[in-house]
C-alpha cells in the first residue's frame, strides 16, 4: 500500500485529506508541522508527501527543500488553498525537485489523479495553468527575438534608470518627440503599453544589466573625448 505523510498546519483539513485519501486506499498518515520532518523520516519512509503551501513556521517550499535534502527521490505535491500562488511558483518548484502542485479547491478525483501522476514521475497540471504556461512560452520565445537599434538601447537604458523623456532627449541629443516615438516602438516590439510593463518585460528577458553596462561604457567613451 502507498504511504502518504499530509502535512498540514490545519488539523481539519489534513484529517479531511486523510479520510479522503484512505478512501482511496492510500496509507496516511499527518503532521501538522514539517519541524520535525528529519525525525518523522529516520522512522518511516513514506512514498509521497503532500505539504500544504503555505504553513507559519516552516512553508511548503522550505519544507519541500528540507525533505529532498534527506532523500533527493523523494515524491512531494504542494497543496494549496490559492490558486493563484500556482502559476508564479511552478517553475521554481520544477527546478527544486518537487513533483506536483494541487488546489484545495480541486475535486477528489484531481487531488487522487496528482498524487497518482507523482507516484509515476509525471507531472498532472489544470488546463487553464498549462494554457498560460504556453501563452508564457510563446511570448518569451518571441520578445527574446526582439531586436532594438543602438538608440532604442540607450532609450531603454534611460527607462531602467527612471529617466524622464526630457533627460533621455538631453543625454541622446535628440528632441523630446523623438524619444516618444522611439518609446511607442518599444513598448509595440515589447508587446506591452507602459514604461513599468517594459522595465519588467526588460528584467524578465535578462537584458538589464547588459543595457546598464552599455550605458557606462558609452558615458567613459564621452568622458575620455
């Protein structure tokens, strides 16, 4: 029989997710704290652990870190009452070794199909999260391809600084027009309408610090003129 350690800071709860999972003919048992998880595993091998996200003295992640540092196989679903949390941190839980994240929201069957899923290596994801993985995907893969002339650089470097259009304009040496319109092509090449939306959009593509060192090296090439 598969052995599952809930762990759950909300008794209700991790007693629910028990009787559920019995149910199905799983072998659980609960914890209500991941504190004393190396103890809790140095007496028993439990072959998946379902760990609630969020927990006030140890969260899920931390948990998940500290339960794969004891056995790096080890098979860990996150659960969670916000669904939201799910998107902006599946990538990190992907890289940390985690094999799953649930809803506590979602039906008995979805909760029974995950664990399943990590049981087999695989990962069982809600289609609106792999629908908007893949919205991600594709604009990544296509504003990495995004092109920008040397002015369009130094206009983008003038955004991550917090420049106005008129100190862009005087540091450039063109008009004040100029750069709007310089502006209104970046933000269409960019896919976004603001200058918050394109200093977060220039984070996320990695070409911050790149931009930045341009920006150095041209003002010492002015200083040494």
């Amino acid at each position: 029989m598969t052995s599952v350690l809930v762990i759950d800071d909300h008794a209700v709860v991790a007693s629910g997710t028990k009787a559920v999972l019995q149910s199905a003919g799983f072998e659980v048992e609960t914890q209500q704290s991941a504190k004393n998880i190396q103890q809790i595993m140095n007496q028993m091998h439990y072959d998946l652990f379902l760990v609630d996200l969020n927990m006030p003295d140890m969260d899920g992640m931390a948990a998940s870190d500290l339960i794969l540092d004891l056995d790096p196989e080890a098979k860990i679903v996150i659960y969670t009452g916000y669904e939201t949390e799910i998107e902006q941190l599946f990538a990190s839980m992907i890289e940390r070794g985690i094999s799953g994240i649930v809803s506590k929201s979602a039906s008995i069957d979805s909760l029974i199909a995950a664990l399943h899923a990590a049981l087999r290596d695989e990962v069982l994801l809600p289609i609106w999260l792999f629908q908007r993985l893949r919205v991600n995907e594709v604009t990544r893969t296509s504003t990495s391809k995004v092109h920008f002339n040397q002015i369009e650089r130094a206009t983008l470097a003038g955004v991550m600084r917090g420049d106005t259009n008129r100190e862009i304009a005087r540091n450039l040496l063109i008009g004040q027009r100029t750069v709007e319109k310089y502006l209104t092509g970046i933000f269409q090449k960019l896919g976004v309408h603001s200058r918050i939306e394109a200093a977060e959009k220039v984070n996320e593509l990695g070409m911050a610090e790149e931009l930045q060192n341009e920006w150095k090296a041209a003002g010492q090439t002015n200083t040494d003129k």
